[in-house]
C-alpha cells in the first residue's frame, strides 16, 4: 500500500497526525493491515452492520454522513471531505450496529487505519496519542454544539451549523437536501427557514446563486 506525496502532506495536515514526525507515518503505512480503499459515486463505505472497526482518513472525494430520523427518512448529519477522519464511535467498543451511514457521493479514496494499529500508535506515540484525545474533546463539543441548535439554537444559527458541517467556504454547491427536508431536520418550518437564509446572505456569510450555495466568510457563520 503507497500514499502519493500529496496524500502523505494531507495525512500529516489531519487531526491525528499533527505536529508528529513524518517518519511514524511512514512506518505505520508499511504496516500490512493499514488499507487504502476505493469508492464509487453512491457507494456505501459505513452502514449500520456493515462497517470495519478502523479509522477512516478520507485522502480524495467527499463523503455524506446520514442517520435515519423517526421517520425512517435519512437526515444528513455532515459532509467528509479530504482530511477529515470518521469511525472513532466503532473503534473501541463492542456496539454490533454503527451510528451512521456513510456514502460516497463522489469517487473517493480513503486510508483505513484499523484498532489495532491505532492502539499500538497510542501507546508508542505520546504525539498521536495526545492528538487523538484531543480530536475525541472537539467531536464531544461538535455534538453538544449541534444539540443545541437543534433544541434551542435560533433558526439563523441551526442553518449556520448544518452549513458549516455540509459545505466547503468559497465553493458553491447544491444543498445535500431539498430545502423542505432540510426544514424539517431543523426542526424549523419552510418559512423560517427562507427568512434564515436570507438572514445570512444580508449578513455577507452565506451567498446563493440559483440553486447554489456558498459559504463567503466562514468566520462570521461561526458567529451567528
């Protein structure tokens, strides 16, 4: 299994990597159970009992999270896109189901790093040891931040956060659902969620054309 220069910069850019020597990378990618796979369009990489208890760091494409609501009607949770990690909430418990599933929506190419070698870095490696720790502190106030829009958040700052998690800052793109499903995620109607949007786009964070969507100032979304 070989990275390209580039995906070996992008892994030593992430999370868990950070701040460690290029060389423990280097090792841990000659380790025989550590994987590079890849996608298609609309592929399923994680669903809730087909899943590997590994690391996933996505090198290439983007990947959508969803959970089925009340509902049984899948509601998009996030967007991965290279450099971002997934399957922490697999990796060390014995849970048969995942929490998610996650499909590619653009060819996409991942690196699996398995729990075993994960442990194995932990205890060798205070660097990723410390990183890993610290990657599980930030996805604990992801959530408790997403719970909260979703619960007591005003509108302007629910549509903010599923933004944030869903589109790249400078890159227009579709919305990930139609905006009537998007409402009733948020748990906000039709109406509020307009007047959310056009909110935004009067504040210079969020910019529209047509169907398209952008993120203009990723700071002041963080800020509403």
């Amino acid at each position: 299994m070989k990275l390209n220069d580039a995906e070996i910069e992008l892994v030593m850019k992430t999370e868990l990597f950070r701040g460690s020597p290029r060389s423990v990378l280097m090792r841990i990618i000659a380790v025989s159970d550590c994987t590079v796979e890849e996608y298609s369009k609309n592929d399923i990489v994680f669903s809730k009992t087909s899943f590997t208890r590994s690391l996933g760091i996505v090198l290439g494409g983007k990947l959508r999270v969803t959970k089925e609501n009340a509902d049984k009607r899948p509601i998009v949770m996030s967007t991965l896109q290279s450099g971002s990690l997934f399957g922490a909430a697999a990796l060390f418990n014995s849970q048969g189901e995942y929490v998610t599933q996650i499909t590619a929506i653009e060819h996409s190419r991942i690196l699996f790093l398995p729990q075993r070698l994960i442990k194995r870095m932990i205890e060798r490696e205070p660097e990723i040891a410390e990183n890993y720790i610290r990657y599980l502190s930030e996805r604990i106030l992801f959530l408790n931040r997403k719970i909260y829009f979703l619960t007591a958040g005003t509108a302007e700052q629910r549509l903010a956060s599923f933004l944030l998690d869903n589109l790249s800052e400078g890159e227009y793109s579709e919305m990930p659902m139609p905006m009537h499903r998007l409402a009733d995620a948020l748990n906000m109607s039709r109406a509020s969620l307009y007047r959310a949007f056009d909110l935004l786009i009067e504040s210079g964070a969020v910019s529209k054309q047509g169907k398209l969507v952008c993120i203009s100032n990723a700071e002041l979304l963080n800020q509403v």
